[in-house]
C-alpha cells in the first residue's frame, strides 16, 4: 500500500500563443466598460475582445514594455514605462500625455488619479500633475526634506495612502499630512510595503527583499497593529492583493493563494498555479477570474464551482469509479491499477491485484465493507476494514454490478449473461441465472421489487415472483443504455435511439430527445440526484429537473465543453465526474454560474468581397448586392454559453437561429429595396438580448428607376414622332423616286427609240438597200436573196431586243455579226472585222443597244474615210475578280481628230449623244456603274492610227 499526492485546482482555460497570445511575459490586466480586457505586456499593449488581440502603440514611445493599467475619472485607460512615458487611450488611440525622462531616470513610476489631478509617485518624487494644464507640483515638499524613499500608493476611501521610510502618509486633494501614529517597524531600504484593503479596513504588507519575508499590519484609529495570516503568505514575494466578497486573493511569486478570515484569523482556502509567479489577479463582468502571470501567459478561472481532482492516474485512463464514501472514492483504470483516493487530504491508497487487466466494473458494498471488483480477466473482493483482497471469477468483465436493497444480492450483467449473485460470510455465489444474452444494465425498483435488465436487444421487467416481461415504446423493443430512478418513483431508462425515456406504474409518462432539449440523443450516462437527473451526452452534460420538466447546462461544460465525461458520483453537496485522467467536483451548495452579455456589436462588414467601414447606415448601387456581417461579443464566453439569432428585415421577418461558433452572416444577391439587418444574443443561463443592427439600401438599377423609365417613355415618345415623321418623308421620297423612275423609263423607252433610230438610220438602210438593187440588176440573185435575208434578221433582232432591257452576250454578238457582215458586203472586201469571246459566258446579260453604237461610230468616222485596210476587232474578257465585262472595240480608221475635220460641225452625232443619255440613265441609283473609256491610237510619230473605245459592264446573271 503506498500513499500518493494528487493536485487539486479549480478548472483553468489558458490562453496560448498557438491561439494568438502575443505573449507570454505580463505584468497587469484590467477590463475596461465595453468589456475588452488589455493586456499590459513585455512585449507592449494589447487589447482582447474575447477572440483576437490588438496591439496599441505609439510613434514616440521608447521601448515595448507597459505597466500599470488604470482608469482616469473619465474611464479612458491609462499606462507607463521604465522611459518615464505616461499613455492614455482616447479614441481608439494611444496617445502620450506626459515624457518625464529627464525626472524619473528610468525608474518605473506607480500613478494614481486623484480628482482632476495624476499624482506619479518614485522613489524620491510626488508629483501630480493637472490633467487639462498639465501643470506640475512636487507634494513632497509638504511632508519632507531631503532624501526620502517613497513607496506604495494605494487610494482608500478618497485618500491617497504611501509610505516615507517608516512613516505612512496620506494625500487629500493637494494636501499631504501624516497618517498612521507610529512607524514601520523593522523598515529598511530593503523592505517594500505594500497596501490593500479587504472588508473596508486598511492592511500593510511590509516585505523584506533579504530575508524573504512577509509581515502584516491593520491600520485602524491612525494605528498600525500587526495581524497574523496563514504560514503560507509569511515566506512567499506577494505582487499584488484582490479581495472578493470574503475572500483575500494573494498574487504571489509561487501561485494564486485564496485565504478567508474565520473568527477574526485569517485562514488559507487554497492554492492555485503553484508554479506560476502571478502578477495580476482580476474579476471581469461575468464574475470570471483573468490571471496574468510572469512567464506563463493568461489563465481564466470560469467559475469556482467546478474543481478538478488532478494527476489522479499517470499515463493511464480512468475506466470506472465507486463511491466509498462522501470523501473517499474507488478509481480503475485500464492498466487494472486500481486506487482509493480521498478528496480531503488529496491522497490515495494503491490496491494491488494479481492479475493486471482493465478494470470494468466497481460495486462497493458498504454494509459489508467490501469493494466488488471486475476486471477483464478476473474479478476480485477487497474489504476496506481489513485491507485483504480474495480472487474469484464468478464476476468477471462485468458490464454492470448493481445491489439489491436491503438484501445481500447483486446483480450481475455480463456480455453472455444476466444472473443475481448472493454474498455472505465473504463468500459470493451464483443466486439465480436470469437469461444467457448480452446484458448491458440492471436496477432494482425497491419500491415495485422489480429487477429490471437492458438486454443487447430487449429491456426486461422480473417481478418479485420470478415473472418477466418485456418493456416496449409505442410498440418497438427499448434497447437501453442506462437506467436510474429518481425521488419521484420515475424509473429513467437512456435509449439508444429514442433518448429518454420516464416510466412510472407501468407507463410511459415522459419522452425527452433533442427536439424537446437533449443536448444530443447519443447518451453515456444518466444518474439521478433526488428528483434531479444529471445527463451525460455526446455534447455535454445536463441536469434534467424531473420535477418541472426543464433543462440545465451543467457548469462542467463551461469550463471544458470538449470533456469527456465517463462516469458520475452525487454527494449531498457535491457532484464528481470522471474523466478519462481527472475527477471534476462541482460544489452544489454554489449558484450555478450565470452569464451576462454587456453588448454585442457588429465587427465588420464586407461588400462584394471586399471590407468597409462600420456604419449604421449604407447606400449601395444594385451591383454591390452580397455583404457579411460579422459580429462580436467582447470578454470571455464558453463555447457552449451563447446563442446568436439574426434576421434581416426587407428580406424576413423571422429570427434565424446561427450554429454554435458561427460568428458572420452572408447574403448574397440581394435584390434592390431597404434593408435592416439585425443580430442578437443571450446566454444559456439569462433570458433577455441584447441586440445590433444596421440599416442599408441597395438602389435600383438606373434601367428600374422612374426618371429612367419616364426619360424612356419621353425618349420612346419622341422617337416615335421621329419615326412617322421619316416614314412619311420616305414615302415622299419614294412618291417622288417613282415619278423620277417613271420618268426614267419613260426616257429610257425614248432612247430605246432614239437607239434603235440610230441602228435604223437611213443612210445605212439606203446603202443597204442600193447594195440589193445592184446584186439585183447583175443579176446576181443569190448574193441579193442572201443580202436582203441577212438584212431582215438584222432588223427583226433589233426590233425584238429594243422590248427588252436585258440581252445576254451571245445575243449581242449574233446582232454585231449581222450588222458587220452587211457593213464587209457594202464596203466590198475592203472591211474586216474580228470578234472574240470567252467560251462559256455567253449567257451573261448585258444592257440592250449598248455596244453597236460604239461599233457603227468606228466604221462610221473612222473607217469609212480610209480606202482600203479597214480593221475592227471587237474583244469581249470577263474580269472574274472585278465581276465584270470589258468589251474593247477598236478600229485602224483615221482617228477621231481627223474625222471631226472631215465631219460637218453642224451636223450633231445623233447616235452618239443618245447613248451617252442613256448611259447616264442605266447609271441611276446604281452603285456599280457602266463605264466607258475612248482612246486615240497613235503610232511612235504621233500620227493617229485608230481608236479604241472600252466599256466595263457590271455582271447580271
């Protein structure tokens, strides 16, 4: 048997670097009215809100280390350095108020605010300084001359108090004067006092440096008496003292220790952080104790409710526990070490067994002395009178060990059985066997001596005759995981998909899953506690009141939502909850703790991704449609405590309740109108809000909006208007298009004749005629009968084309052909002609009585005057990439110079000048036109030697 010391602490949350901490070094902490705490560090200022730390700074500040934070009677926070630099936060900023480098030397300040007045204490200075003027005076001057050491400001009840060598004094408004009758005894420079209050009395620590030691004094009646605390204090550097309703909490190089005063003597309550040297110790809003320490970081103490029963077992994990008594507990583990452990003195027993295999189950009997015990392998008996252990294996790998009331019988659950075992004389024996399947629990209703079982698939009422009958919820077998009955004769049962179940004279009167308050309907453990029902689940632990049917947040999730609770013990004032390596005892006889949210505001807000500044209202365009909102709540919270609803009115009326740890909103496409967005909070433990909101409207597009729509309706309007009034004009323009047109045709009809005159003229007709005549009169019949036959063709052809407006190009030539071949016989061989063209082309169309004017001019003014070697050669090419036909009509006649000297000025060109009229008119409102080009021919002396016409006629298929 070995004795061994375990720790106990009330639960901590650390805060760790690995979560932002920007350090680990701090020397004060302080929470302002809006609920941030600031952080006075090594390595500067910092501000948290709960969630993220802020660093705060300013240009001219020397160095990064900060003291000594307090509020000025403006609540605005103030703090110093080693510099001899004085801070004050004013808008969000830090700014500096006073340098006194040059007085202090580097020596580190301590300040206090005295009215409109900072009154900054060294160890030879008093100095206050006005707070608007900034106008200095050295109180010290009033008191004493000379060299002095002053120590230890500490306002009490309006006054200033500090100490000159061994003399305390006090400071009211500017006026210094003595305060405590006789002096410091055992004062040197060595030793520091130090001031503080507890029940509206004045108490001195004096500290000798040297000899590490503490001694105490109350001040009463100007008199300073010596009094006496705990052993603990007397050789331990105290930083700092807080009192709380009747406590005195000492900040102290060796841990947070807490004494309470007891028939006029103070007395040690506890210690906390052993190992840490703690610097500053504050209470926030919520009553949650914030704790700065030198080389450690922050601790927050949630509520001091809770505590935890440390180091129970090393490098092991607790499997199952069993009350001895309200202070003594049975532990298993898994390794099969098992321990009897006393809360009180913090120590516990080692009970060896033979056989090292996880321990499953405890039963203590305690009329009997005797601690049942069930290990995988093996199972044992242990009397705690006698210290003697005996082996058996009538109860091994027990699933449960239940007793029966007022007998010396116990219920046995195995994974292949369920039998009652009796115990006697030391002795265990098998009773009666009860069924051979998997049981998980047993209870025994002494109430109805009823036993009942929770089999791996059916839960099983034995009547005290020796009856069973099976339990079913709305006609489906219960599969239970548990089962307890409280005060009120309610028997629990945990289901395993049906959550919880309350039976009472043989019904079912109660039903309670997560739609009806269950944290989760996945339970381990349910334990009655009078007619309370403590409920362990996968989500955390709640106190179902059978009584009044409602739900509470145990305080065990407060301070570690994510602790895994495997077990439970109810002691009249006490609660104990194992964990896998710890106890955790809550103290019943404390008011559960009670959140209270001072504000909730809104953090940030984002517009289409990108952040804005914070305004109670916005005036959006129709495209910055999706923003988040994200919000706050300031100071510390657990995660399991608060409950965030929000609704955005424009959109829904409705409050939309937020996930656990869900701190932003999204929106995104939101259409155009006003907009009020709205968050709020409460906690789990109050039930009134407290709200943000902001308001916002997105506009509509300029397309949506009335002067947009009416400059449209004007716009469409006017446009109308404009159209009928260009309608109109266009139909004017075509009415006088088709006159223009019909006058076109009429003039082109015209010039068809006028063409066709031309063709007909009567000088060729007489020629031709006289030619016939002549073959006649020769008798030369068949020449004249093929001559007037050609001669008929010629001038049906024309007749028949001067119809149409279009003729295709071998139509034309065959014309060319019939006219030149009459022209070769009047001229009598004295005349050729050549006309060539593309094969395959014949069919493109062309203008009617376009090119034989050309052609009856050449011979006309350029051939006819020359007496022999007459030559013409007409040239039809398609221009395939201009889509055009170019017809070069060129004649060896005399030239058009010479034929204008010849022919009679007066005489107009009849054929000539209609052609180019009706060029001109073939030319209208097309945007290819025809052209035509002459060329005089010249030899290298420049004397003419014909004349070449070109057209270029745009393609009609």
């Amino acid at each position: 048997m070995v004795n061994l010391l375990f720790a106990q602490d009330p639960i901590t949350v650390k805060l760790t670097e690995n979560e932002g901490l920007p350090d680990v070094e701090f020397y004060d902490i302080a929470e302002d009215n809006k609920g941030f705490i600031w952080l006075a560090a090594d390595k500067g200022l910092y501000r948290f809100d709960g969630k993220e730390y802020l660093p705060y700074t300013h240009k001219d500040k020397r160095g990064l280390s900060v003291f000594g934070l307090k509020p000025d009677p403006w609540k605005q926070l103030w703090c110093n350095n080693i510099s001899g630099q004085f801070f004050f936060l004013k808008n969000n900023k830090l700014e500096l108020f006073l340098d006194l480098k040059n007085e202090l030397k580097g020596e580190l300040a301590e300040f206090v605010f005295s009215k409109d007045k900072l009154i900054i204490f060294s160890t030879s200075l008093v100095l206050a300084v006005d707070l608007k003027t900034k106008k200095r005076e050295n109180l010290l001057k009033q008191a004493v001359t000379g060299s002095h050491i002053v120590r230890s400001p500490f306002q009490f009840k309006g006054a200033t108090y500090f100490t000159i060598d061994d003399e305390i004094f006090s400071i009211e408004g500017s006026t210094i004067r003595l305060a405590v009758n006789n002096k410091i005894t055992g004062f040197k420079n060595t030793v520091f006092p130090k001031f503080f209050e507890y029940k509206g009395n004045l108490f001195l620590i004096s500290y000798d440096n040297v000899l590490n030691q503490n001694r105490f004094f109350k001040i009463a009646n100007s008199h300073l008496s010596e009094v006496f605390f705990p052993e603990k204090l007397k050789n331990n550097k105290i930083i700092a003292v807080s009192s709380q309703g009747p406590f005195l909490w000492f900040c102290t190089s060796n841990g947070l220790i807490k004494t309470v005063e007891k028939n006029n003597r103070f007395q040690l309550d506890g210690i906390f952080l052993k190992d840490d040297f703690i610097t500053r110790l504050i209470w926030d809003s919520n009553e949650s104790l914030w704790i700065s320490t030198l080389n450690n970081g922050i601790f927050i103490i949630p509520t001091l409710q809770v505590k935890a029963y440390m180091k129970i077992v090393a490098n092991d994990i607790i499997s199952s526990i069993e009350k001895i008594d309200v202070a003594k507990i049975a532990v298993g583990t898994t390794k099969g070490n098992l321990f009897i452990v006393d809360l009180l003195t913090g120590k516990k027993e080692k009970i060896y067994l033979t056989k090292k295999r996880k321990i499953s189950r405890l039963l203590y009997l305690k009329k009997e002395n005797t601690l049942l015990i069930s290990t995988e392998n093996s199972s044992y008996t242990y009397n705690t009178a006698t210290k003697k252990t005996s082996e058996t294996d009538l109860f091994l790998n027990a699933k449960d060990l239940h007793s029966i009331a007022g007998s010396n019988q116990i219920i046995y659950c195995s994974f292949d059985r369920a039998l009652i075992l009796k115990y006697e004389q030391n002795n265990i024996s098998v009773f009666r066997n009860l069924n051979t399947r998997r049981a998980y629990r047993a209870y025994y209703d002494k109430k109805s001596r009823q036993i009942y079982i929770s089999y791996v698939d059916d839960l099983v009422a034995y009547g005290p005759n020796g009856n069973s009958r099976s339990l079913q919820y709305k006609g489906h077998p219960i599969i239970a995981k548990d089962i307890c009955q409280t005060d009120n004769g309610i028997l629990w049962i945990a289901t395993f998909n049906n959550g919880i179940l309350g039976y009472k004279d043989n019904r079912f009167v109660q039903n309670f899953d997560s739609t009806r308050g269950l944290k989760s309907n996945i339970i381990q453990e349910i334990k009655s506690d009078g007619n309370g029902l403590w409920i362990v689940t996968d989500k955390g632990v709640q106190l179902l009141n059978t009584n009044t049917n409602t739900f509470r947040s145990s305080s065990i999730n407060n301070v570690n939502p994510a602790v895994t609770v495997k077990s439970i013990i109810t002691n009249p004032k006490t609660i104990l909850f194992a964990t896998q390596e710890d106890i955790l005892e809550i103290d019943k006889t404390l008011p559960p703790k009670e959140y209270r949210l001072k504000d909730i505001y809104i953090k940030s807000i984002t517009i289409n991704e990108k952040d804005t500044l914070v305004q109670e209202n916005y005036s959006l365009p129709y495209n910055k449609n999706r923003i988040k909102f994200t919000f706050h709540t300031n100071g510390f919270y657990p995660k399991d405590e608060l409950r965030f609803e929000y609704r955005l009115l424009g959109l829904n009326q409705d409050w939309v309740p937020l996930d656990k740890n869900v701190d932003f909103v999204n929106f995104n496409s939101l259409p155009s109108r006003d907009y009020v967005f709205e968050i709020r909070a409460r906690s789990n433990s109050k039930s009134g809000y407290v709200t943000a909101k902001t308001s916002f409207k997105i506009h509509q597009p300029y397309w949506k909006t009335w002067w947009f729509i009416s400059g449209l309706i004007l716009i469409s309007f006017g446009l109308t208007i404009l159209f009928y009034r260009n309608k109109l004009k266009i139909k004017e323009k075509e009415k006088e298009l088709a006159i223009k047109r019909a006058n076109f045709e009429n003039e082109l009809a015209t010039l068809k004749l006028e063409n066709l005159k031309s063709q007909m003229n009567p000088h060729f007709i007489f020629n031709a005629l006289n030619s016939i005549q002549e073959y006649i009169i020769l008798n030369q019949k068949n020449l004249a009968s093929s001559y007037l036959a050609k001669f008929a063709d010629l001038i049906r052809a024309y007749l028949d084309h001067s119809s149409k407006g279009y003729i295709s190009v071998r139509e034309e030539i065959e014309c060319l052909e019939t006219y030149l071949q009459l022209e070769e016989l009047r001229f009598e061989d004295k005349f050729r002609y050549k006309i060539t063209c593309p094969k395959g082309n014949e069919d493109i169309r062309i203008p009617t009585m376009l090119i034989q004017p050309y052609v009856e001019n050449a011979i006309k003014h350029g051939l006819l005057h020359k007496k022999e070697n007459r030559n013409l050669t007409i040239d039809f090419e398609l221009l395939n990439d201009e889509k055009i036909l170019r017809c070069i009509i060129a004649d060896d006649g005399i030239g058009r110079k010479k034929a204008a000297q010849l022919r009679n000025m007066k005489h107009r060109s009849f054929a000539t000048e209609a052609t180019r009229h009706r060029l001109d008119l073939l030319n209208f409102g097309r945007e290819r036109k025809i052209g035509v080009t002459i060329d005089d021919l010249a030899n290298d002396s420049e004397e003419a030697i014909g004349t070449k016409v070109t057209l270029l006629i745009p393609l009609m298929h």
